[in-house]
C-alpha cells in the first residue's frame, strides 16, 4: 500500500519492459494474422503461433512471480485472512495457466 492508502501490483517496477513485451507480442500477432492472409504454409504459421504463446506464458510467469512477491508477501504481514486471499488468487492463476 501507499502512503495515501491505494495499494499498487507487484509488477508496477517492471510495468514498461512488460508493456514493451505485449507490444511485441501484439506484432507478432498482426503477422499471423498477415501471414494467414497471404496464405502462408500452414507449419509456418503454427511455429509463429507456439512463439506468440511462449511469448505470453514468458509474460503470465513474471507477472505470477511479481504477484507473490509483492501482493502475497504484502498481505502475509497484514494478516492470516489476507494472505489467504492472494494465495488463493496465485494457485487459481496457476491452475488456469496449467490448464491453457
């Protein structure tokens, strides 16, 4: 938490290489999207495809790890309750990426 009582995410010190990585990962996207269009080889475009993917699961772990880092450690020093909470959130987080 702040000073003024709004609490700022774990990943906010790393907020401008993360977006750097989205934009990336955004242009990555738009050419598949190109590539489909010029009706590309389909191997091509899958290899593309599991490189964007990579590329968001790379993004998804950092963020995680910046979550128990910052808002699970955070809420362990307020309380039981609390860090209950943001655990829970960091195993379903966990639960949903394993899955995807």
């Amino acid at each position: 938490m702040t000073s003024t009582g709004e609490s700022t995410h774990g990943y906010v010190a790393d907020k401008d290489a993360y977006l750097k990585r989205m934009s990336r990962i955004e242009g990555q996207a738009r050419g598949i999207s190109k590539m489909i269009v010029e009706d590309k080889y389909c191997i091509d475009i899958l290899t593309q495809i599991s490189a964007v993917t990579r590329a968001l699961q790379g993004v998804a772990v950092g963020l995680l790890d910046d979550h128990i880092r910052h808002c699970v450690l955070d809420a362990a020093k307020i309380g039981d309750e609390e860090a209950a909470v943001k655990i829970k959130e960091a195993t379903d987080a966990i639960n949903r990426l394993v899955r995807s």
